[in-house]
C-alpha cells in the first residue's frame, strides 16, 4: 500500500504547487485599460490593442473601451490598429500598478474612402469610379449625342442647347471659352471648320478615350486659356488583345485594325472611315440646297509601347478632309441665292509618355500639333446659279485661303506625399501661326499673318488632412508675346465629407484667356480677358445612385468690345464685363430599377455680359434661362436590345438686331425665340450576347432624333440693311440613323451590358 499513497503524495504537492505558482502569477498581472477613438473624439469600435511581440491584448467594443491583463514587466510597446486607420505604437512601463491609456487614431487616406475634390467637374475613369457620370458606351447609347462626345455633355447641366453653331456653351460662356485636351495637351480645331447656322460634330470617336473629365469650373491650374470650361480626356492604353471593326451604315463605312504583341507590351492600328450624306439628303428633304453633299474622309493611326512596369510611351494620329457646298433663299436680294462652299483637310499628332520614377516621382510629358487648312468661297447668285454682283453687296463675292499651324508642349513633374497628398509643377509651351488670305470680289488679295507664344508655369498640391477633408491648391503664370502681357492666376477648392458616399465641396479660381484670332489683329494694344469662379457643391454617390447640387457665381473682366475697322469687325479693347450665376442639379439612378438606367439634369441660368458690340450688359443670344435633360436606357435582356430615349429642353433664349448707328451700336429689334423641346429614341440590338465563345460582337443601331416633329428656332438672321429678318431652323427637323457595327476578337457584350445594368 506504501507506493500507491506515494504516488497520491506526489500528485497533491504537484497540484498544491500549480495553485501556487497560478496564484503568484495573478498576483503579478497588471491591467490595462482605456479607450481607442478618432480624432474626431469618436469611439473606434473593433480597434485591436496589444503588447509587441507577445499575446496580452484586447478589442475595442461598440464603446470603444477596452481591458486586458499582463504579466510583462518593464518598457514594452503598445500596437493599437484597425482598418481605415494609422497604426499607433506608444511605449509604457509596466511596473505593477494598473494601467489608463487613451489612444487617438488618425484616419488612413485612401482613394476607397476619402473625399474626392470633385466641385466644378464630373469625371467618368478608372481613377475615380466614385465620380463616374459618362464613359464611351453612355456617350454612344444616349439618344440625342448622335454619337458625339458633346452631344452627350449636353445633357448634364451648365451646358446650353445651342443648335446652329458647334463647341460647349457653359455657363454664360462662348463655345470658344471652352478647351479640350487630350493627354494634357491642348487640342485646337475639335470640331469640324464652320459653317453658317450648321453645328457640325467633333472630330474623335469616343472609343479612343477611357477618361473623361468636364470641368464646368474651377478646374486644374495645370490648364489654361479657358475662361469657362475644360474637357480633359484621356486615350486607352494597351488594348486586351488583337482585335479587327467593321462599320457599315446607311451614310458610312469604317474599318480599323489593332495588334497586339505577343508579350503585351506594345501596340499599333489603324483606322479608316468614309461618310456621304447623299442617301439621307435624298430621303430627308434639307432646309439647304446642297450643290456637293457633305463627304468626309478621315483616318486615324496609333501606337502604344509599354517602356516599363510603370511607364507608358503613346501616340495617336488623326487625319480627315471634308467638302461641302449648298445655297440658300438670300435674305439681301429676294429672289437670289447666297452660296457658300468650304473644303477642309486637318491632321493631328499626339505623342505623350508617362513613367514613375524613384522616390515616389512620377513625370508626364506631352507634345501635340495641328494643321488646319480651310478654303472657303461665297457669293451672291441668280435662280440660274450664276455669281452676280450688286451694288453694296460685294462683300457677299468672296474667297478666303486659312492655313492653321498649332504646337503644344507640356511637362508636369508629381512628387506623392504621404497617403494621397502629392505635389506637382511643370511648364507648357503653346505656339500658333494663322496665314489668311482674303480675295474680294474683284480678285484682290489681302494676306495676313499671325503669330503668338504663351510661355506657362504652374504649381498645385492636393492636401489631404484626412479621409474627411482635402485641400487642392495651385497657381499658374501666362506670358502671351502677341499681348506682351503676364498674368498670375490662383486656384483653390477645398472638400469634406459628410458622410457615407456624401460631400462638401467649394472652389475658386481666376483664369485667363487670349481675344479670340478672328478678332485680331487689333488696332490698339489688348490684355487677357478674365474670369473669377467661385462654386459650392454637394455630392452624394452611394449604391449606383448619384447626386450633384451645384452653385455658382462667375464674374468677367476685360472682355473683347468689338467695332469695324476697315470692312471687318476687329477687337478695339478690353472694356467688356459681365456675370453669371446660377445652381444645377443632377441625379442618376441605376439602382432603382432592374436594367434600368436614368438621369435628370436641370440648370437655372443669370447671366449678363456686355462684350463684342452689344450697346450695353444684356443676356447674350445663347444663354437659356432654364435647361434640362432626362435620359433613360432600358436593358431588355430577352431581346437583346438596348432602349434608349433621351428628352432635352432648354427656355426661350434671347435674340438681337445691333446696328451701328453713327459712332454707337443700338438695338433695331429684340425679342425671345420658342422654347426647345427635343425627344430622341434608339434601339440598340446585340444578337451575340449570351453566346458562349462568341469571337464577333455586333451591334445593330436605328435612331430617331425629334421624333415628335417639333418645329425648333435657334433664332433669327437679319438681312444687311436689318429690314427683313428670318428664322435660323435645323437643316431638317427629323434625322434617322441606321447602321451596324462589328468588332472581331473582342467581345464587348460585358462592357454594355454592365453599362445598361
């Protein structure tokens, strides 16, 4: 029995001294305690505290407090850390009593979840989804773009429905207050050459592009020489894989090709299109009597090399000629014609590289040059269509030679800061050249010539304090030789969120620009012409659902009077100013509704500005009070169709009869023309979607623009005497589209199914 008790000895000491040592040990533990919150004095719930290096720790509760014990002793760290916050690391001594430590987290800045400096501007790209209003397949399925980049800016607000002249009119401004770029660099002729009382469309496919940036105002110091608006786009980068098109429609034929490398490191294509209007002008009786049917050409190449991990070498090339002719009733001489014929061959170069470089630097570099040739004619004819020439009316015989060469240069250095905070400065050079010769109805020439440099600095940061709130600030310096005048422009907009998926923002801004060149050259010395922004925004962008609430208020300053010099209208000072002020809204929904996409947009426009010849501050003829647009796109996924329907409106806007009475303009007439209405529809028929392995993608589209039929006024021409005046209508009221498109290798069902979804 002695071994068995010996045993049972043994077992209770051993238990006796595990008590003990337990009890030792309790008796040694230290607590520590607190609470974790952010600096906005708010509990951090979920907040993960613990001793480095050792597995004494804790997690906050919904009250952020926290409590555990240890049994280390000494100097030790302390990790405090949670998702969306800066890790914090504080040192303690441990000696025996209890501890109380408050910890204060600071926010983590990131492009999930800061707030994004977005007042004056809506982005569509890859960069800020959040921000996303239009991307290529919005801008080629919205029913009343006709498949334009600017027919589709001009459903969100700020925009004017100007129907009888191209370019974005924006908040009181001139087409011509509005510049584009591609790749950083400024893109001078857009849009198709002029014609009397015809919009014509822009130059470059949506497609090319996978960023896009309106600015309304206050935008980027990086940009320049635009009293009212930037439109800052992008070009794609290396495409998925080699891919083949095919377009054929009623008025047109494209064709393109892109090839891919086998390591996917590079790129080149090309693209070719051909366009006669000649069935439609046929089938759609024209206001116009059309002697050559609009023919347009044009064709495009591009290559993409990958020059390493981070950098990116790209060009793009554009070429396109067109030739159009057509008369009209005179409004001078009842019963002749007035003629007007243009030819126009323009070409394009962008070359841009992008690299990352050491210690968080990144550089972008980018050069782009224009062409531009346009030969115009004009004259007076009888119903024989043969030129006459009447006394008082030589001024309608004429022909005119423009040659355009433009060259853009701009570098930009980025150093990023901590979290999303960056700094970057850099420098752009513009260079112009217009040669115009003039050939009056005798057959005398007058040549002309004009050249300009705008040498720029600039310099902006993006501050971010935290999630809640960031800072851009930023100035640009402009010297112009033409003016022989610099100027210094600030840039500032602050924004802070207010909660889930919504934000505060307000901007301001100063900018500048040159008098336009159709006005110059000036008999007397001229400044830049200015504007000063200042804008109030609120966003909210949460679940596929968007709001935008905007204000703003411009203020103009040395604006362009105009007055006859010689037998033209020229710039003879900077004496003009004016104003605008207005608010926008904004809403778009893809939630609400299964396949369902909308959007509402609705501006309310004051502006007045006294600036070319117009005898005091009035509302200039392309500004409409009150301007809105709905635009829905309806997925029928059993029938593979895209429904697409958009409906624009815009109030009567103001028109004027100013004629030079002596030494001073004064109005002969002025009135108001008819609201605009315009509703549009377009099917969009996709037979491959659903198809396992498809290797063609098509799209088959019918469009209707007006198909209401609605008689719509631009406004009113007078006759040079101002005796008789006639309404600027369309060129026809209805337009319809007909046509398919075919891509090989590369399925885009996904892309506008996601769109429509």
């Amino acid at each position: 029995m002695f071994v068995p008790e010996m045993k049972v000895m043994k077992r209770l000491i051993l238990f006796l001294l595990l008590i003990i040592t337990a009890a030792i040990n309790l008796s040694a533990q230290v607590t520590i305690k607190g609470i974790i919150k952010d600096n906005k004095d708010k509990p951090v719930p979920g907040a993960s505290i613990a001793i480095k290096d050792s597995y004494d720790g804790a997690t906050a509760d919904s009250s952020g407090r926290y409590t555990f014990k240890t049994t280390e002793k000494g100097k030790q760290l302390i990790v405090v850390s949670n998702i969306g916050f800066k890790t914090v690391e504080q040192a303690i001594s441990i000696e025996g009593a209890a501890i109380t430590l408050d910890i204060t987290l600071k926010q983590e800045v990131t492009e999930l979840t800061a707030v994004v400096l977005s007042a004056g501007s809506f982005e569509a790209s890859d960069r800020k989804r959040a921000a996303a209003v239009l991307d290529p397949i919005d801008i080629v399925t919205t029913a009343s773009a006709n498949g334009d980049i600017t027919g589709a800016l001009k459903t969100l607000p700020g925009t004017q429905q100007v129907g009888e002249s191209e370019g974005l009119f924006v908040r009181g401004g001139t087409a011509a207050e509005t510049k584009t770029f591609i790749d950083g660099t400024l893109v001078n002729n857009f849009f198709f050459s002029s014609v009397p009382n015809i919009a014509q469309f822009s130059r470059f496919s949506p497609f090319i592009f996978k960023g896009t940036v309106f600015s309304t105002g206050g935008y980027s110091a990086l940009y320049g020489q635009a009293l009212s608006s930037a439109l800052i786009l992008e070009s794609i980068d290396l495409p998925e894989q080699s891919s083949a098109n095919l377009g054929i429609t009623v008025l047109s034929g494209s064709a393109g090709f892109q090839q891919l490398s086998k390591k996917k490191n590079s790129s080149w294509g090309i693209n070719y299109s051909y366009t006669d209007l000649s069935l439609a002008f046929a089938l759609i009786k024209q206001r116009q009597d059309f002697s050559k049917v609009p023919v347009y050409h044009n064709l495009d190449a591009n290559f993409r090399i990958k020059t390493s991990k981070t950098g990116m070498l790209k060009y793009y090339g554009y070429y396109s000629s067109n030739k159009l002719g057509f008369t009209a009733a005179s409004i001078d001489s009842v019963g002749y014609l007035d003629r007007f014929a243009i030819s126009n061959a323009n070409h394009y170069h962008n070359l841009s590289w992008k690299e990352n470089l050491p210690k968080r630097w990144k550089i972008m570099m980018g050069v782009s040059y224009t062409n531009n040739h346009d030969k115009i004619s004009s004259s007076l004819q009888d119903n024989n269509k043969s030129d006459v020439t009447f006394s008082g009316l030589e001024f309608k015989n004429f022909g005119l030679d423009n040659r355009g060469n433009y060259f853009n240069a701009k570098t930009v250095l980025e150093k990023k800061l901590k979290g999303l905070s960056a700094f970057r400065f850099g420098a752009e050079y513009n260079y112009s050249q217009d040669k115009v010769r003039y050939k009056d109805y005798n057959g005398n020439e007058f040549p002309s010539a004009l050249k300009e440099q705008i040498k720029s600095l600039f310099a902006e940061g993006d501050i971010y304090a935290t999630n809640d709130i960031a800072v851009k600030a930023g100035l640009r310096m402009e010297h112009s030789s033409l003016l022989d005048q610099t100027n210094i422009a600030p840039r500032a907009s602050v924004a802070y969120k207010l909660g889930k998926g919504s934000q505060a923002s307000i901007a301001y801004g100063v900018f500048y620009q040159n008098p336009e060149r159709r006005y110059l050259p000036s008999p007397n010395a001229l400044d830049f012409m200015k504007a000063t922004h200042y804008i109030l925004q609120y966003q909210k962008v949460l679940n596929q659902q968007s709001l935008r609430l905007e204000a703003f208020y411009k203020k103009y300053k040395g604006l362009v009077k105009t007055g006859v010099v010689g037998f033209t209208e020229a710039a003879v000072s900077n004496a003009g100013f004016g104003d605008a002020k207005g608010v926008e809204l904004f809403w778009r929904d893809k939630k609400t509704f299964k396949n369902f996409d909308y959007w509402v947009s609705y501006s309310f426009l004051d502006t007045k500005r006294d600036f070319l010849n117009f005898p005091f501050a009035i509302t200039p003829n392309f500004a409409a009070k009150h301007t809105a647009s709905l635009v829905a796109k309806k997925f029928v996924q059993p029938w593979k169709m895209n429904l697409n329907a958009a409906y624009n409106f815009a109030s009567g806007r103001p028109y004027y009869n100013i004629r030079l009475d002596g030494s001073q303009y004064k109005f002969t007439d002025r009135g108001t023309i008819p609201s605009y209405h315009n509703v549009s529809f377009a099917i969009n028929y996709l037979p491959f979607i659903g198809k396992e392995n498809a290797k063609t993608f098509a799209v088959y589209v019918l469009q209707v623009s007006n198909i209401f039929n609605i008689k719509q006024t631009y406004g009113y021409q007078y006759s040079y005497n101002g005796l008789r005046k006639q309404e600027i209508l369309p060129t026809s009221r209805m337009f319809v589209f007909i046509g398919a498109f075919i891509s090989f290798g590369v399925d885009r069902s996904d892309e506008v199914m996601n769109n429509a979804l």
